[in-house]
C-alpha cells in the first residue's frame, strides 16, 4: 500500500478499475492519498504513474466522456471536494449498442 506525499493531510482512497491498473505497471486497485478535490487526486494519480491523468482528464480539463468519477456514490467534476476519509471510485464507461 502506497501512501502519497502529505498522506496525513487529507487521506482519502482512490479505487481504480482493473482495466487502469493493466495500463500502469506497478499500479493498484486501492491507493491512498492525500487529496482535497478530484482534480488533486488525479494529479497525485498522475505524478505515481506517469499518463494515467490523461487517461482520466481531458485538456478543456474536464473528466473525459468514456470516464466516470464518484465520491460518496455521487458522479464528480474535478472541483468535487472529496471529504476526509472518503473512498473515489474511477470507471471506465460502459457503451454499447
């Protein structure tokens, strides 16, 4: 388990799917963090496997069509603060027709 820098500052879990996790090599399903807003986790996600922002965010920034973000099972934007403690669920969206 990986702990971020400024872990005790405002720790939170971000749980990735395992579609996320065989991009990164050396990723994991739960990671904890330190992270006041999405746009914060996903920097930090970011920074410990180069490109998975990417895969997450866009360049307007905003969370990208194919990706789902939740906090506390409510759909988030990268300004949603995430509480202390809480647990961020990263989707990839499911299409078909």
């Amino acid at each position: 388990m990986e702990i971020g820098h400024n872990s005790g500052d405002h720790p939170v879990v971000a749980r990735l799917q395992g579609v996320m996790v065989d991009l990164f090599p050396g990723s994991t399903r739960r990671v904890e963090m330190s992270a006041r807003t999405v746009a914060e986790m996903i920097d930090e996600l970011d920074r410990r496997w180069p490109g998975m922002g990417d895969r997450i965010r866009d360049t307007r920034p905003a969370i990208r069509k194919h990706m789902n973000v939740f906090v506390e099972g409510e759909r988030a934007k990268l300004d949603t603060e995430i509480p202390r403690g809480a647990e961020v669920f990263i989707l990839t969206a499911i299409s078909g027709g």
